[in-house]
C-alpha cells in the first residue's frame, strides 16, 4: 500500500497543536498506542473516522489513488465527467436558443409600440378629419 497513513495523521496533529492524550482520549486508545498508529500504513476504519472527525479531515481521501479504490473511482469519475461535459454543452445550446428568443421578443415589442404609435397618429388623424 503506498499511503503511509499513520505519518498523515502524526503531521496533521502536529499541525493542528494536539496532545497525544486527547488525541487517544478521542479514538479511546492509550498514549502509546497512538504512538504505534503514527508508525502504520494502515489504521482500522472505526479509528480513521474518528480520527478524521477530529482532525476535520477526510482520511479516507487518501486512499482514493490506490487500488481497488483507484480503478473503482476512476470509471465513475470518467462517467460523471462525460456527464458533465454533456450538460454543459445542453445548457450552452439552451443559453443560446434564450438568447435568440429574448431577442424575438425585444423585436416583437418594438413592432408593438410602432404600430400602437401609428394607430394613435391614424386615430388623431381621424378626429381632426372629423372636426
């Protein structure tokens, strides 16, 4: 396995400032067992959670580049990417028949107050004929 994921845990304590005691409070081991899981490539899940609540890290995101979790994610990404890929070109062609019809309607009411204009001159037209 090439994730050393103990290391990854030791350096995000470090980081974050946290003694070992609470740190082995929280996952309920003793000091130097905590000691030991810095040391190991793999750590059981029940700990990488809490660890990962703890630290507000997702541990298992390491994990994602190594097999079987590599091939597994890989097909579903490639997936969702097609995915993606196809509603952004549906969504540039929906955009884009928007556009022409927000057009259409600019134009339709321009048509609309030319016509009311020329039947308010036909109408004043009209009244003075009529006088």
């Amino acid at each position: 396995m090439g994730v050393f994921i103990g290391l990854v845990i030791h350096e995000l304590v470090k980081e974050r400032g946290l003694k070992a005691k609470v740190v082995a409070d929280y996952i309920n081991v003793s000091e130097s067992t905590l000691f030991g899981i810095y040391k190991r490539e793999s750590v059981d899940i029940d700990k990488l959670i809490l660890l990962s609540k703890l630290l507000n890290k997702n541990l298992f995101l390491y994990y994602l580049n190594e097999e079987p979790l590599k091939s597994m994610f890989s097909q579903d990404f490639i997936s969702l990417q097609n995915k993606i890929t196809e509603l952004e070109t549906d969504l540039r062609l929906k955009d884009d028949k928007l556009k022409d019809m927000i057009e259409i309607v600019d134009t339709q009411k321009k048509v609309i107050a030319l016509q009311e204009a020329n039947h308010k001159r036909s109408e004043t037209k009209s009244k003075k004929s009529n006088k």
